[in-house]
C-alpha cells in the first residue's frame, strides 16, 4: 500500500492523485503532450476523437463549477461523454457512501473519474476502490493535493522560462489549507528547481513543511528577493474568521501582492495565481491585469494540460 | 534484401509530381519521415504555400490497444485548408490506417478542395481503400518486416528494413 | 475441575520466577508450583512443554461497545477476541451509549459480563454525567455497583473547575482518577500528529502541546488535589519526561500507553491508511523511541491494547472522516512479544506491564500466580507465527494497522478462575 498508488506495476501512470513521488519521465511526459493538445485548442474545430466512447464523471463532492468546468471542456475536446454529477446535493445527503456512490456509477461502465472532494485523501480511496481499468483523476481532495493544477502552472513556468534548473519560484499565501501549494513544491523539486520559497504569516504555515524542500520566509521583502516565479494562493475568506489572521486589509498590507511589492522580484519575473483571486486581498489587481501576469495562460494551457493528463492515462 | 537508394527515389518522386504543381497547391508532411520529405519537396518545387506538417497521433484507431505514442509533435497547417488543395506527403504507404487519421485531422482544420497522396514507397497491405497518387516506388515486403525512413545528419535520407516487434509501429 | 500443568515454562513477572515449573489449579485457584500436592487428582493435565505459562493479561482499556455500539462489536464477540488473546481482565471505558454514569448500567454490564463465564470486566465509571465534563456522577454509588475507578474516556473537560472538583469529589473516596492528557481546543478538529505527514497529506493535524499543555494540568491538579491520577494512552517524548520528572518529584501518578503507539508512527499512515487514524495520533519516531524507553525505565507503568473495534463502514471513509480506533484485543500480546524482542527487554519484565503493574492500577488482586490466587492464566507458544487477517479475528473489529502482517505468538489455552476458557 505504501509504494505508489497511481501507477501500475509497469510504472505507468493508471491515476493521478498527487504530483508526489511521480517520476520526472512522467510530468515532462504531461507537459509534452500538452504542447500538441494547445495546438488543437487554438483550431476552429477544437476537438480530437481520441477519447470517442468513452466515458468520464465528473464526480464533484464538493462544489466548484469553475473547476469541474475546465474538466468538461477537456473532455469534450477529446469526445468523450461527459457526465456531471453534484454529488454534494445529491446522493450523499441520501445516507448513500462515497463509495457507494463510486460503485454504482463504475456499473454504468465509467472509464474515468474526475473526483473534487473537501477531505484529505479521498480521491486516494476512490483510486484504491474501483475495478481495474478505471482511472481517477484528483481534482483537488481537502488540503492534500491538486495535481492538475500544478501541472498547468509548471507548463506555465516552462512556456515563460523554459528552463526549471536555475529558478527561484516563490509560494505566497495559505500554505497551510493550500492543496495547490503542496501539489506546487512536489512538481517543482521533482522537475529540478533549485530554490523553492513559501512566504507566508506563522498561522498560515503547515508544521515541518521544510521538510518537503522549501524554505520559509515571513517577509515579502526578503522572500521575493531576486525571485522569477511568483505562485500566489487564494486566501479563503473563512480564514478571517478565526484568530488566524486579524483583517483582509492587514493581510493586504504585508502580504498581498502589489506592483511594489512585485518590483522586489527579478525584473521579468511572473506572476500566476490558481483563481479565483481575490483582488484587494492576496494581490493587487494592478498586479493582476499587469504584464507581468499571465494567469489568463494558465487558464488557456489549463485545458490543454487536462487533455494531456486524461489521454495519457486512458492509454495506460 | 536490398533496399532502393531514398535519395534516388525522392528525385523520382519530385519528378513525377512537378507536372501538377501550381500555385494553389498546398503540401502537407506526416511526422516523421513525411515532414523531412515534405521540406525537400516544397523547396524543390517551389511551393509557394507555407509547409503544413502534421502529426495524426490524436486520431488514430489503435489509441485502446497501445496508448499515445511516445512523443507527440504539434500539428501545423500555416494556410486556410477551406477550399485548399492539398497533397499529403508520407514516407512509406502501408495499412493506410495513418492516412486516414491524416485525413480526418485535416478535415479538423477546414474543408479541403481536394486531397491527394504522395510517398516515397508503396509496399502494399491496404487495410482501407486508399490509393496513392504519386509514389517513388512499390515493393512488396512480408508483414513482419518495418521499413522506415531516416536522415543523417547531413540531411540525406535512407531506408532501412527493421524486424517488426510490434504490428502497430507504423 | 482439577487441572495440572506440565512442563511448562513459568513465568509469573510479581514472585519473580522464569523456569519450568508444573502448575497445580484446584477450585479455581492456583494450589501448588513445582511439586504435585498430595492427593492432587487432576481432571485435565495439559502438557505445556515449549510453552510458556503465564498470568492471565490485564487490559486497562477494552471498549466492549455495549451498550450502544452493538452494531461495531458486542459483548460476546469481544469478550471471545479478550480470552483468544490471552485477556483475562480488562477495563472498559465508559464512553458506551448513554456512557456508564449510573449504576444501573454498570449492574446491568457486570451482569451480562459475568453470565458470558469468560474473562473479568471491570467498568471505568464516567467522572462527569453524559461525559459531558459538566456534572459529576454519583461516583460512590457507581463504585458499589462496580466501577473501581473513574474517567472520561476521550471527552473533555471544557471546563478546569470541574475538572478539579471532579478529581477532590473522587480523592474523598480514595477513586482512582483517569484522564488522557488532551487540551480539546489545541486538537480542535484535528486527525494526525502536526508534523512531516500531516503536512504532506494535508492532514488537520493535534500538536503536542496538545497533550503536554494538559499534561501539565493534570499535574499541577494531581498534587492540589492529591488525588489518585492515572494517566492514560501517553504519546510523546515531550509528555513522557513530564511524567518521568512528576514521578521523581515524588508525586504518585501512573501511566499507560497503547501498544500500537510502541511500535508505530506517522510515517504508517502511507497514503491516508485509515487503520491508522488512533485516538492519540501516531507521533513521530522520536516520540515512539521515547514511549519505548519510558517504558524500560519505568515511567510508564503498562501497555494496554486500547480495544477500539470499529465497522468497516466507519474505516472506508476520507482519512479525516473515517473513525479512530483499531482492534487490539487479540494483537496485544503477540505485539509485547515482538516489542520485547526488538528492544531485548526479557520477557517477564515485558509482561508486566501487560499484568502485575495494569492489575496494581486497578487495584485488583490479579496478574500474579502466587500460591492462592486466583487462576487465571495463559499458555503461550512463543514460536508460532500467524497472520493477521480479518477472517483469523475473533474481534468484530477488523480494523488494525498490522492487518496483513505477520505476527510472532499464539495463545494455546486461556484459563478463567481456573476453567478453560479458550483452548487452541
């Protein structure tokens, strides 16, 4: 049980939970093939017939039409049959288990699930449960992990700066709920990037987080220092209400991201965030809309990156 | 066995296609070998059409038995395809099944004029009802045998003849 | 029943003797070691040779789920896993549904424990009503329905005044006090020992202070109070050299750990290994090397098997949703064996902690074959290795961390006030 979940005794991906502990043969492989998938997406007939037949749940515990939507489009473009299933609002509140739930829709010969779920680990449950041959896609599972997403930002990085091997990418925010942070540092030191920095508030960082290879800094003036990736992280609005932080406009004022702030960095360095921002919170919308953004890309490459992820695991 | 000499073959091919060149010709390369093709055939004669290339990975027919191929390239066509007429270059015409992914992706991309066909070698074994337009030569090889084209890295092109491991390689 | 066993090696960790010697069982106790009394006509002999003989083990915390529970476990499937294990008391938590605060319920379980003829059940009386850690209960009448000692189980004291009352309400009648060291706002919602694997698996995570910052509570209290503390289900290095410095300090506290915490850590858990989620989390390893060496050193004073069976339902949920707990009755002594061997502590010093030292917490006269006692004991085989499965589980519980991994030990015969209650 402890050696990899997702991949098969070949060393083929069969799902993607997390980008921890995969292989870098396996990301670069992802992002190659989602080069030739932007090329489909930028046609007027924007779709492929690789995935024709098959069958895909969108399988969403917890709610989130921005995500489940990027999913879809994906699918789509690759025509498979695309089903979407809330099922927050649906089966669960029936008494019925997730994996009843899982069970019941792999004997209406499902070949994929895409599975958002608030707690930690259930998209690993999932994986472990159904029949050989279907495959699971995390999309985002509690505070664990968000592999998609930190594969379109690490195609994003790539695209802007080609090479990982003499980066400084710096994570900015909520480390500590953040699935897309920990999926973040796993791709990064994976594909070779030298120095990875979380800058954050105390109350914000996850305990012993070093211990997955990055450094940590409180301040913005030291953290960004001669930084080329910025990652911003979305700030749930939740948080305000505990004693973690005091005020969104105290966060602002030493966290949030500014094109002052953004001036400490490397002159041409990027600025990403997963969205939905929060303008006026975690970052500036000066920031946002600047030229130093480029989070309308990783929307686009968003896609692509999906399609990629979903083509190669339908063919393991 | 021995092989016929690519280069030789290519002048053939440049040959008999020349006749039909104008200026509403479009050439289309399939990777690998078709794309290296295709840019000796465009430069030889002089297409003014920008080389389209394309990779027809995304819709093949054998996607459940073996997966993605190993290394995807981007597909290309730099002209409007709508009312086009396109000549589709591969190097070594088999099944015919790469062909008509080929076809199906350019249809993805617009409504041709027409589409014809070119390659290097035609060695037989249609599992589908193409024909070939314009080809160097026609061999007949057994089916366990893999013919594939290569460049040097001068830029010359040659044939070599491989032991097939698995009958969908090509 | 007459029984005599031969051959055996004896071990018996209160009088000190580790070597083969015949046991003699007559009316239920123990009447003779070594020498065959005269006139001694046994009705049973059992040949013992290869085996160990030992008391019967003490369990300072066996949820038996009932009443309540009876879906996850019940009396007689648990007390069945109790005697297979080689269990022959054990301590039941109050946190049954509704919890043991009234007398009747304890009455009512006694009862029921006693009609199954198998190992003793002792019930620890919840200190406050409802577990709500708001009202005490009637603890002496509790106590003469059968309660020795009082607790609460996993609940909280929201409160620290009635945490203090509680603790000089039960110093008035001499009752033993136990409490598991957990600041309830500091744990909060948490699954997992705040550290690397938490953070890893975006797991909400219990930080130590968690344990040690009501540690230092229960302490302070302990010494107010002077009342009679045990502390249960200890989990980390910084807790055990709090309690090694109060015992030094001269202040009389015990202390008990589980025995999954002995052997493993954080790190189990893998990928969100829901057999992992305990109640303390499983710490780092520095925690569990301190547990271990708290143990030998005599800060802790027993090892229990924290009997938690839970429903297979109740396991196959997200790591975070999923229930705490793990089987333990029938893994408890085979895992005190494999730690002996491991850290090479002899065995008669490993088994008491699993007899004379939980008996003397309790304050019942068991865990001990001296001349007169009561005969309960266990016949071992040190050498037979068995899988641990679900289907070999006598449990209802299936739910173990070491499920699939194969274990040293196995109980041959379990004796009960001198009856054979579980032969093998």
């Amino acid at each position: 049980m402890n050696n990899n979940p997702q991949l098969n005794r070949d060393g083929e991906l069969q799902h993607l939970l997390t980008t921890e502990g995969l292989p870098i043969s396996i990301l670069l492989k992802i992002l190659d093939t989602a080069e030739s998938f932007v090329g489909v997406t930028e046609r007027d007939i924007k779709k492929v017939p690789l995935l024709r037949g098959k069958s895909i749940f969108n399988l969403f515990f917890e709610p989130s039409t921005r995500t489940r939507t990027t999913f879809e489009i994906a699918a789509k473009r690759l025509s498979a049959d695309v089903v979407n299933l809330d099922v927050a609002a649906s089966s669960q509140s029936k008494g019925e288990t997730m994996l009843d739930t899982v069970n019941n829709l792999s004997a209406m010969h499902a070949d994929m699930f895409i599975v958002r779920h608030s707690q930690s680990g259930a998209a690993h449950l999932i994986a472990r449960h159904v029949k050989p041959g279907i495959h699971v896609i995390n999309a985002g599972d509690g505070r664990h992990a968000h592999p998609t997403q930190a594969l379109l930002d690490m195609f994003t990085i790539r695209r802007y700066k080609k090479d990982f091997h003499s980066l400084r990418v710096a994570i900015i925010g909520d480390i500590l709920h953040s699935r897309v942070a920990r999926s973040q540092i796993h791709a990064l030191t994976t594909l070779g990037v030298p120095e990875v920095r979380v800058i954050t508030p105390k109350t914000l960082l996850s305990n012993k987080v070093e211990r997955l290879g990055v450094q940590v800094y409180h301040d913005m003036a030291q953290g960004l220092k001669d930084v080329d990736v910025l990652l911003m992280l979305r700030l749930q609005n939740e948080r305000m209400l505990g004693a973690r932080l005091p005020s969104a406009e105290e966060y602002f004022k030493y966290y949030g991201l500014t094109q002052e702030k953004l001036a400490l960095a490397s002159q041409d360095a990027i600025v990403l965030h997963p969205g939905p921002m929060n303008r006026g919170v975690e970052i500036d919308s000066a920031v946002a809309d600047g030229k130093q953004s480029v989070i309308l890309s990783q929307v686009t490459f968003g896609i692509a990156v999906r399609m990629a992820v979903m083509t190669i695991l339908m063919g393991n | 066995m021995q092989l016929p000499n690519a280069e030789q073959l290519l002048v053939e091919l440049t040959e008999k296609m020349r006749p039909d060149v104008a200026t509403n010709i479009a050439l289309v390369g399939i990777y690998t070998g078709g794309v290296w093709l295709a840019e000796r055939l465009h430069q030889d004669l002089g297409i003014t059409l920008p080389l389209g290339v394309l990779d027809s990975s995304f819709y093949r027919d054998d996607f459940d038995q073996i997966g993605l191929h190993s290394q995807v390239r981007s597909s290309n066509i730099p002209f409007k395809v709508d009312g086009s007429h396109i000549i589709l270059i591969d190097d070594v015409l088999f099944t015919g099944r790469t062909i008509r992914a080929a076809t199906n992706e350019l249809f993805d991309h617009g409504r041709p004029a027409s589409i014809r066909l070119a390659a290097l070698i035609d060695r037989g074994g249609r599992e589908l009802p193409i024909a070939i337009n314009y080809v160097g030569t026609t061999i007949v090889l057994s089916e366990d045998k893999m013919l594939a084209l290569e460049r040097n890295k001068n830029g010359k092109l040659n044939l070599s003849l491989y032991d097939r491991v698995n009958r969908n390689s090509e | 029943m007459k029984i005599h066993i031969k051959n055996g090696h004896l071990i018996d960790p209160k009088n000190g003797i580790d070597v083969i010697k015949d046991v003699f069982i007559a009316a239920g106790k123990v009447v003779a070691i070594g020498a065959e009394p005269s006139n001694f006509k046994a009705s049973r002999v059992i040949d013992a040779k290869g085996l160990l003989v030992f008391p019967g083990l003490v369990d300072l915390s066996v949820r038996l789920r009932e009443p309540g529970f009876e879906y996850k476990a019940t009396l007689e499937s648990e007390m069945k896993a109790a005697v297979a294990g080689g269990i022959t008391s054990l301590a039941c938590p109050p946190d049954t549904d509704p919890p043991l605060d009234e007398p009747g319920l304890v009455e009512m379980l006694k009862h029921r424990a006693k009609s199954l003829n198998q190992a003793h059940v002792y019930p620890i009386g919840a200190l406050t009503q409802g577990l709500k850690g708001e009202r005490l209960t009637e603890m002496a009448e509790l106590h003469d329905a059968g309660c020795v000692v009082f607790g609460q189980s996993d609940a909280p004291f929201i409160n620290t005044r009635v945490m203090m009352q509680a603790m000089q309400y039960a110093a008035t009648f001499g009752f033993s006090v136990w409490l598991r060291p957990q600041d309830v706002s500091l744990a909060n919602s948490g699954v997992a020992h705040d550290g690397e694997v938490a953070t890893r698996l975006g797991l909400p995570a219990i930080p130590v202070c968690a344990e040690t910052i009501a540690l230092s509570t229960i302490i302070l209290m302990a010494r107010e109070t002077g009342a009679r503390v045990h502390l249960c289900r200890i989990s980390s290095a910084e807790g055990v050299s709090m309690i090694r410095a109060a015992k030094k300090d001269g202040l009389t506290i015990t202390c008990d750990v589980a025995v999954n915490h002995i052997h493993l850590s954080e790190m189990d858990i893998g990928f969100f290994d829901s057999n992992c989620h305990l109640v303390p989390p499983l710490r780092s390893l520095s925690d569990r090397d301190a547990l271990r060496i708290g143990l030998m050193d005599g800060t802790i004073d027993a090892i229990c098997s924290d009997h938690t069976p839970v429903d297979e339902d109740a396991k196959l949920l997200p790591f975070g949703e999923s229930e705490a707990g793990s089987t333990g009755l029938e893994l408890l002594l085979s895992l005190v064996l494999k730690w002996s061997l491991e850290m090479k502590i002899p065995l008669i010093s490993a088994l008491a902690a699993i007899t004379t030292e939980p008996a003397k917490i309790l304050g019942i006269d068991v865990g001990h074959l001296s001349l007169g006692a009561i005969a309960d004991l266990c016949i071992f085989d040190p050498n037979q290795y068995w899988n641990v499965e679900a289907t070999v589980l006598r449990s209802q519980g299936k739910n173990t961390p070491f499920l699939g991994i194969e274990l040293q030990g196995k109980v041959k015969y379990t004796l009960v006030n001198g009856s054979i209650v579980y032969e093998n």
